[in-house]
C-alpha cells in the first residue's frame, strides 16, 4: 500500500509510524494521510467487482500495510435504509439511513477500532489508553481482546452502567472518572505519559479518521444502487452517486471529518462528481461547534460544564477539529444545529415508530436535526439526504419512555393450588387492560400511503379502532355505519371532494358533532380558509407534521 504522512501545518511528508506522533520538522500533530489516487482511480474499480462489501474492501486507502483478516468482527459495510415513513410525512423522500448500529459494537466507532488496532498491531503495541465517552471504549476493547492489546478505558462516571459492563466484560482495565469527559481526557492522558504507554489521540489519530472515510465510500457506492449512476457528467464512465447532504450528531467531530475526507477522494479520483453538504448537529447542552460557528467565531467557545443527559457526546472542548469542520461546512455549503435533549427524545420515538429503528439518544440527535433543518427550509423537499445512524440500541433510560409504557395484567391466583389460572380468569384479567371500546377513528384520503402513514401513527400509540375510506363517497358511508369519534380528511379527491363530505356531515343531525381534522398537502386559498372556518379541529400541512405533534393534536380532541 503506498500512503504518506503530510503535515497540515508544514507540509512535510513522513512515512507512518504510529508511535512517532508528531511531525519531525515542526511538531505538529497534525498529520493527514495522502494515497495515490492517481493510480488508484485507474486500478480500484476493477479490483472492487469481487470483493465483499465491507471495510477492507477499500484498502488500498486505509494506513495499513498489510490487511490482517484475522483481526475482524466484520466491520463496515453496514446497510443503507430508505426511510419512506419519514420521508413521507416530512414531505422529503429522499432521506436515507446509513444504519450503523449494525456494525460489531453498535456504533460506527468499530471502524475506527478495526483500524487503530490494525495500525497498532503492525507497529507492535501491546498495551495502549483510551478515553471515552462509552462508544468508543467499547468498539476499541471488543478489537484490543482480539488483538491481544491490553486496554485500559478511561470514562465518565455519567456512562451508563450496561455499557461500562460491557467495557468490562471484554476484559478491559475500566477506569470511572467523576467529571466532565474533557478531564477524563486529561486524567487518561497523563496516566499514559507516567506509564509511557500509546495513547488514542482522537481526531490526531490517522487510522480512527481514515477509518471514517469508509462510510462515504459505502454510501456513494449503495446510493447508486438505489438511485442508478450519476450521468450528469459528459464523460462515459458511470459515476456513483452522492448524496446532498450528511447528517451525522457531532462531539469530537471525527466522523464528518474522515467521511468528508473519503468523499474528497471519491471525487479526486473521478468516482464522483460532488461532496455532500455536511451538516453536524450536537445537544443544545454541550454545542461547542455550533454556537461558535453560529457566531462565525475563529476559535470555539469551549463549554465547560456540559448541561445534557446525552453523555455520549459531551465533548465541551473540540479543539482544533472546530477549525477543520467549520472549513468543511462553509465549503460543502452544509450547517451546524444543535437539539435539545427533548428533541432528541421525541425524535427517538419517531424514529422507532415510524422506522422500526430504536438507536441511543445520541444517534436521535442527528434525526432531531434533521427535521429541523428540513423545517427551517435549510434541507429541500427534493434534496437525498443520509443520516448516520450509529449507537447502540441499548435499553432506553427511564426518562425516555416516561411512566405509561406498559399495561399490567395481574392474573388471579387459585388458592393453595398448582393449576394454572382458568381461561376465564385470564379474559377477566385481560378485561381490565384493554378498555371495552376503541376511539374510532376514520381516515379519508385517495392515496394508500397517506392512510397508512396517518394508520401507522395512530397504531403506534394503540388505542384506536382504525376505519378507512378512498374517496368521500365512500367517507360518508363509512361515518354513518360506525359513527366515528373523529374524522382525518383529505381536501382533494376526485368525485366528491373534502369540502363536499363536509358540507354532508355539517348537514345531517347524526354526523355535525364529529371533530374534523383536516389533512391536506394543498396550499389553501383565502376563500377555503373561510370555508372550513368553524367547520374543522384543525389543519395539518400534508409532509410538514411530525408525528407525535399530531397525536398531541388528537389527544385533544379524544382524551
Ligand atoms: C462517537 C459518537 C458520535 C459522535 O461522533 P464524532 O464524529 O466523533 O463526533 C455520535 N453518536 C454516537 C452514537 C457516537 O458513538
Ligand atoms: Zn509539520
């Protein structure tokens, strides 16, 4: 593998060890690794067709000098998931999930692992310090116990405990710190220069940014197949595809730095024809990056005491990686936001009833992001957009899911007996849980996956009796047979229109009382704002809803 070391600072090029930390002719530390893409462009598309799909898959751009297959748990590669529920009710469908909960530790922190442990085994390390926010601990312990490096962890007392035992649980030397992530740094960091052992050293760390590069590379590569090769370009070579945006939740920054790297490549090579528009989106609680970009600062603001429940990404102090990735947004034309953790939370909920997928706050960071930015008409209906979903599906804290998550049957007990309780005991039982009769509800609208986005959400939250109709004709006939509790209706349908199958519910004795919400992706006139006016609960923009703000919306009307 030819790669090279050139120091951002001074330009001086140096081959890779990774025990030599710094660049011999001014000191730095910061040091980016540079490939032949020349030769690269014209011999990796060849070579790509047989190879598996994951992240050795490019290792010609890796800083490794021999690939050690022995050392993998079968990182990278993880899928690229359309999100159509989301897409359609945030009216953006082009949004994409680059579902990386599915590598080996559950985070995208095993590529970087894969990697460092890869570097560190070449050079010959057998002993090295992390610090960690949790993620990062756990992906290098998995990767240290199949290289045989012995790992000491350092971490926030703040880590969840199923985590820390996991970090244990690989045999790694745990270490609690009580204090913010950036002392923890500091403790982890001076404990390794009185012991003289290898220090992780994040974003200066060449393989764990390299590492990143990957996700870019997937993505261009898996975007294709969805979408078929970009021929916007008047050479005849198929282009891959990349996406307007990336969405990733930031604390150090690592991940946006190395995935913008690998798109850079891509394009230097000719793969491609764009870099995405990164966008980084951190909890409100600790926004370094965000809150000095928003005041267009040179050098950031650190936050000293982070104020957030998403320990995972605490870093209150970015360092130079601000520097990097303010670079970075302001030339991909991408953002920086930041969420509250009640943002957060409720995108998490989104996210698992509208996708089926349960991820860690921090993940819900990104998503909690995204629909903002696609609020605030940052982000464009028709823009693609990928959304990095790392972080465990750990069990969600208390304070996520609140009290009423669960019914409880309690089964009657038979005195002094060994025999299970009778099927009528259990329909009694059952009886108490689930109450006699369901809010009925019925959804009017002429296309199928507008009823079922509105099915889904009502579903999520369960105590419904869902009807449908496709057309007002048939809305009428349904209202009058089941005598709903409430009415979603569509504006435009052929035949008889929304307005119409109002005017016939307002006229009959039997139907005027039914609430009415009004779902529509039509902009109104000012002459049919009058006319629902009085008529209806409310009005929902089609794509411009989140889910749970309509559950609210019909919680107010049936308690
Ligand atoms: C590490 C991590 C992040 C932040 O990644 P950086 O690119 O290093 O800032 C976000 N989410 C999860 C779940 C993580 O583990
Ligand atoms: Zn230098």
């Amino acid at each position: 593998m030819s790669f090279i070391l050139r120091c951002i600072d001074c330009g001086h090029k140096a081959p890779y060890f990774p025990t030599v930390i710094d660049c011999s002719q001014c000191g730095s530390q910061w040091r980016e690794a540079e490939y032949d893409l020349e030769t690269l462009s014209k011999t990796l598309p060849l070579q790509l067709t047989d190879r598996p799909f994951d992240l050795w898959r490019y290792h010609e751009l890796l800083p490794i000098r021999t690939a050690d297959p022995s050392l993998s748990l079968g990182e990278g590669g993880t899928p690229l998931i359309q999100a159509n529920n989301l897409g359609l009710m945030l009216g953006c469908p082009n949004i994409f999930i680059k579902d990386e909960r599915q590598g080996p530790t559950a985070s995208f922190k095993d590529r970087q692992a894969a990697v460092s442990m890869a570097a560190l085994k070449e050079a010959g390390i057998t002993e090295m310090v992390v610090a960690s926010t949790g993620n990062v601990a756990i992906a290098y312990s998995a990767y240290a116990a199949r290289a045989g490096i012995k790992l000491w962890a350092f971490v926030t007392s703040l880590v969840p405990a199923v985590k820390m035992r996991e970090i244990a649980l690989y045999g790694s030397q745990l270490i609690k710190v009580s204090g913010s992530y950036d002392s923890v740094k500091r403790a982890a960091s001076e404990f390794a220069k009185q012991r003289n052992l290898y220090q992780n050293m994040g974003a200066r760390s060449v393989p764990s940014v390299e590492s990143m590069k990957t996700i870019g590379y997937e993505i261009a590569e898996q975007l294709t197949s969805y979408l078929g090769s970009d021929t916007s370009a008047d050479d005849k070579s198929p282009r891959w595809q990349t996406p307007d945006w990336y969405i990733q939740a930031i604390s150090g920054g690592m991940g946006p730095l190395g995935v913008d790297k690998g798109f850079s490549e891509l394009e230097k090579m000719g793969f491609t024809n764009k870099r995405p528009a990164i966008a980084g989106v951190q909890a409100a609680g600790c926004a370094p990056i965000v809150n000095s970009w928003k005041k267009g600062l040179e050098n950031p603001e650190v936050v000293d005491v982070p104020r957030t429940h998403i320990e995972t990404l605490a870093t209150g102090d970015p360092g130079r990686t601000y520097k990097l990735l303010r670079k970075i947004v302001d030339d991909t034309g991408g953002a920086f936001e930041s969420v509250t953790d009640e943002e957060a939370f409720r995108a998490m909920h989104v996210l698992a009833k509208m996708e089926g997928i349960s991820a860690e706050p921090a993940a819900a960071v990104a998503f909690a992001g995204l629909f903002k930015l696609i609020r605030a008409g940052v982000i464009k209906p028709t823009d693609t957009v990928v959304v990095n979903c790392t972080g465990h599906t750990v069990p969600p804290e208390k304070f996520v899911l609140g009290d009423d998550w669960a019914r409880n049957v309690v089964l009657p007990k038979e005195e002094d007996s060994k025999e299970e309780t009778p099927k009528e005991g259990i329909l009694a039982a059952l009886s108490h849980v689930v109450p006699e009769r369901f809010s009925r509800v019925v959804i009017v609208d002429d296309t199928t996956e507008a009823r079922l986005l509105i099915r889904r959400i009502l579903q999520s939250q369960g105590d419904f009796t869902i009807y449908e109709a496709k057309n007002g004709k048939e809305a009428l006939r349904v209202v009058r047979r089941e005598k709903p509790d409430l009415i979603i209706l569509d504006l435009m349908m052929p035949e008889l229109d929304g307005f119409g199958v109002l005017d016939e519910l307002k006229s009959n004795a039997e139907t005027e009382s039914i609430p009415v919400i009004v779902s529509t992706a039509k902009e109104l006139t000012k002459k049919e704002k009058e006319r629902l006016k009085g008529q209806i609960q409310s009005l929902l923009q089609k794509g411009d809803f989140m889910s749970d703000e309509f559950l609210d919306e019909v919680h107010t009307i049936i308690p």
